[in-house]
C-alpha cells in the first residue's frame, strides 16, 4: 500500500506540474527573458548560412546539426523582442562570411534597424567580406573592423556556367525546348554563352540590386547615391583606407568592439548570447495561432529531403502535409507560407498550388517571398490572398523548359555499346542513347506550350491580371521584388513580419494582439539522429567536404529529374557577388 500511494503521489505530482505549467508560462510571455535586472547585451555571431525551416527528416549526416541552426523568422523575431526588452541595452554583430541571399540579408537588416531605432546602440565588428557582408553591417551605429582587415566593396558581379563545350568534348547531346524568350535555364547546357535576352534580363536584376545597395549603404554612412557609386569603383580598401573614405567608424578587433558595447554608464552590463535570448523566447504561449509554412528549395515530388553536395529539396508531399494540418487545426486562423524556392518539378509545384487554394478557401493565405520564389516557386504562390516579398526577391520567371541528354556518345569513347528493340515509333522519345525526332521535338514542345498557357492562367486568376498582360512579363524574365510590385506580381514590399501583420489582420485578430505563431513542418528526428548529433556531428564542418560548387549543385538537381521532365525552374543560378 505505501508503494502504491508513493506512485499514486508521483503521477498527481506529475498532473499538478502539467496543469500549472501553462500559467507560469503565460506569465513571462511579454516580459524579458533574461533572469537578472541587469542589463545586458546581446552578442550576435552572424551565421553563414540562414534557413527558413528544419533541415529535411534524412538529413542525418548531411544537413548542419540543429543546435545553433537559426531561421530568418528565429533572427526577426529575437530581434524585434530585444529591442522592445527593458532589460536589453544593446545588440552587437559579428559579422565574418555572409552566404544568404540578398532578400535574406535586406530582412534581418531592417530587423537591425528597428532595434536601432528603439534608441539602443548597435555595433557591428565585421572581420572581412564584400558587398553583401558590408550591407548588414551597415545597420550598425558603430561600424569596425580589425586594423588588418580588408573590405572587398568593388561593385557587384552575376556569373552563369555554361556547359556545352564539356558536353561537346564528351559527345553529350542536349536535347531541350525552352518556352518563353527568357527562359534561359536550358542554355547552361545548350550554349556557349549567354543569349542577348538572358543578358538583358540578368542585367536589370544586377541594376536593381546595385541601386538597393547604393541607397542603403548611403543612408546608413549619410553619403549621397554618387558619393557610394565613387567609393566601390575605388575598391577594394585596407581596413585603413576604408575608414579614411568614411566606410567605417573605427578599427577595433571583435573582443574590443564586445568590451564597448558592454561599457555602459552605470557599470558594465552583462553579455548574453544571441542563441541563449532565442532559447529564452521559445516558451509554450496561448491563443489564438497563425501557422508559418516553410517551403524552402528545390521543388520535387515525394518528400523534402538532403542529399551530399547538393541543396536541400522541397518535397511536395511534405509542404502539403504541414499545409493541411494548418488547414484542419481549429487554433490556427491563418497562415503564412514562406517561399525560398527556384522552382522545380511542375507536377509538384501544381500539387502544393492545390492545397494552397484548399487552405485559401477555410482561413487567409499569406505568401512571405524570401530570396527566390521563381518560376515553379511563384507558380504555388499565385494561390494565396496576397503575396509579400522583399525587394531584392527574386520573383516571376514564368516560364518552362525540359529535354534530355543523348549520351550514347560519351559511351562509345569509353568502349561501351547500348541497344534497343521497342515497338511503336516513339517508344524510345525519352531514350538517353538517340536524339530527339524533328516530330519528337515538335511534340515535346507543344506539350511545354501546353504547361507554359496553364502557368500564365494561373498567374493571371491568382494576381487577377489579364493573360496577355501576364504573357508578355513571363517568357521566363526574372524580376527582383521591386520590379515585381511595379507590374502586380507582388502586392507589398516587406519581410515576414509584414506577411504575418497581414495574416493577423485578415484573420480578423485585434491588432494589439500579437498571435502564437506555430511552425511547419515539424521537425522530424529519430533517437538516433539526435544521438548522432549530439556525440558525432559535433561540429558543422563534419559534412562540408560534401558540398559542391554552386553551378554543380545546380546541375546535380536537374540530372536527377527523368529524361524530358518539364522543369519550371530559375535560369541560372542567380549568384549576385
């Protein structure tokens, strides 16, 4: 009897602490995280790399360990939190290699700004980079660097790998049909070069993002447009020389810059990390809820998945999943779907556009573009109520390509041999070993035509556009965010907090009511995962040996889809330097 009131003890123990758990919580949400009274400041260690979800269920040995994985909507949301805390006095950013996308960088910026502008000061120790590493940092109210260091700021570059000469040294025939006159994916392995109309296209993107750099950097340094213009040309500088032209505050190492930051005037404040304030913000919370969807990569059929040296996929089925369980749950009133993605598989972009508009027609849709929502990626965005993008998002590339590759020259410089007994005078289209039939071709085409008139239909329900005008801003052009509001492909410039501002609102929430919000997918991790994480993969590089060049990495993702797949993917890819 004793050991059975013992458990008996235990388990209403174990309820008591499970009911009283919510209210404890919901007693800290709206306070500061931070135990002690005194102030603090928070110590930023830029990321490389910034997702905008968990890393796919497979990635065991392949995608960077989750601890100290933060997403863009992680670094907003602490950010946005610190500069409305009390108790934080400051914020300092280290900022070393910055891989994000420029959309990326513009989000977590403003982010900057706004806690700048709650009056507390900001500084930035930045130890190097170029353009994009500058930009961030730019935010700050004290720009340094190491007195050694040097700022590579000399203007911006977008480079295209063309692999047709491999292919024509290997006896490789490309076999491909592009639809629309800027759908230029298909020239990486067609052509030499680039066509005028993919040069023109990559230009205005370059034009776009040169004009957002000179307008933020001159802001930041109260420099004139020309002034900055003048200074890149100059490029690239000493730390010296960088502070000589204005560009910098001061030169200190990143230790000295913490050491000012931390001395306040009433005495020195306590340095909190950035990961430990976030670890603080992920409390249990009640109310009413508004779900962000991550959809981040390329779009293939089947599950979101990492494999070695290439980049992270987004699996149809996965997407679809997290969006209907957002659809069925009663707590949550909207959702934000938040898109990273080149495009992909067709079939699979149509698939989540399905689910989409079943979402759409129970509670709000809200699309919150990040880096790149193009051609298959903008294709599932069309179905939301509204579409929210920064300006630097690569947007729009409406448009298709697909074909095949004829290797059986390549096998016959190696000594081997294919042949094939069919019946049926198009049983061997999609044969890799024989080049398409002019009658072959005009059917594959016509089948693409067929797919590119179903995308612009899209486009023109969802953005409520006539098809002609939709038409003649497709054919695969790229437009950056900006570019894109102008023409009605987007309709408000801004970053996540804007997209969940409009969730909020549409879903009829008060506006002093700030919503939980409820992350998708949910991360999905075995024992052993986790085991492996915690004791083997205890540093982020263990896996970097895996990773490719970029355009190989690109390449690797088409190479895997079927022969004479349809791909409503980016040209390119679009890496701005």
């Amino acid at each position: 009897m004793p050991a059975r009131r013992g458990v008996l003890a235990f388990v209403l123990s174990l309820l008591a602490l499970g009911l009283a758990l919510p209210f404890v919580t919901l007693r800290r949400v709206g306070t500061s995280v931070l135990a002690s009274a005194q102030s603090a400041v928070v110590i930023f260690d830029v990321p490389e790399t910034l997702a905008e979800g968990p890393p796919p269920a497979n990635s065991l040995f392949l995608a960077p360990r989750r601890r100290g994985r933060v997403t863009t909507y992680d670094v907003v949301r602490a950010l946005r939190a610190a500069a409305a805390d009390r108790q934080v006095a400051g914020l300092v950013l280290h900022v070393g290699s910055v891989e994000w996308g420029w959309a990326k960088i513009d989000e977590v910026r403003e982010a900057v700004c706004e806690f700048r502008d709650s009056g507390k000061p900001v500084y930035a120790s930045l130890t190097g980079g170029g353009e994009r590493e500058y930009l961030l940092a730019s935010a700050a109210d004290v720009l340094a660097m190491p007195p050694t260091a040097v700022l590579q700021l000399d203007g911006l570059s977008a480079t295209a790998t063309f692999l047709r000469g491999t292919f024509d040294k290997l006896d490789i025939r490309p076999n491909f049909v592009q639809v629309g006159r800027f759908k230029s994916g298909a020239e990486t392995y067609t052509q030499t070069g680039m066509s005028p109309e993919s040069r023109a296209a990559l230009g205005a993107v370059l034009d776009d993002f040169y004009a957002l750099l000179l307008d933020r950097v001159g802001e930041a340094r109260e420099l004139g447009r020309d002034s900055v213009a003048r200074l890149l040309e100059a490029g690239p500088f000493s730390a010296g020389e960088a502070r000589a032209s204005g560009l910098l505050d001061t030169l200190l190492y990143d230790t000295e810059v913490d050491s000012l930051a931390l001395a306040g005037r009433g005495g020195r404040r306590r340095e909190v990390t950035f990961a430990r304030y976030l670890g603080g913000l992920r409390t249990m919370a009640v109310g009413p809820r508004v779900a962000l969807v991550a959809a981040e990569g390329a779009i293939v059929s089947g599950r979101s998945r990492a494999l070695p040296g290439q980049e992270p996929e987004l699996g149809s089925e996965t997407v679809i999943e997290a969006l209907r369980s957002a659809r069925t749950r009663g707590s949550i009133k909207a959702i934000v779907l938040r898109i990273d993605s080149p495009g992909g598989d067709p079939q699979a972009a149509d698939d989540i556009w399905r689910e989409v508009e079943r979402c759409r027609a129970v509670k709000p849709v809200i699309v919150s573009m990040s880096d790149a929502a193009a051609s298959g990626g903008y294709y599932v965005a069309v179905a939301a109520d509204s579409i929210v993008a920064m300006p630097a998002t690569l947007t729009g590339s409406i448009g298709i390509y697909g074909g095949k590759f004829n290797v059986l020259g390549a096998y016959h410089k190696l000594g081997l041999n294919v042949e094939t007994v069919s019946r049926g005078p198009h049983a061997e289209m999609l044969s890799p070993y024989r080049d398409f039939s002019p009658e072959e071709a005009e059917r594959f085409r016509r089948s693409l035509e067929e797919f590119y008139r179903g995308f612009v239909a899209r486009v023109a329900r969802g953005r409520r556009l006539a098809e002609a005008e939709v038409d003649s801003l497709g054919e695969g052009r790229v437009w950056t965010g900006m570019a894109a509001r102008e023409r009605g492909l987007v309709d408000r410039l801004g970053g996540l907090a804007t997209a969940l501002a409009m969730a909020r609102a549409a879903a009829g929430l008060p506006a002093g009511q700030e919503p939980v919000v409820e992350c998708f997918p949910r991360e999905r991790r075995s024992l052993l995962e986790r085991w492996v994480e915690d004791f083997v993969l205890r540093d982020e590089e263990a896996a970097a040996w895996m990773e490719l060049p970029p355009m190989l990495r690109a390449w690797a993702t088409v190479a895997r889809l079927p022969a004479g797949a349809p791909l409503a993917i980016m040209p390119y890819r679009v890496e701005v330097r």
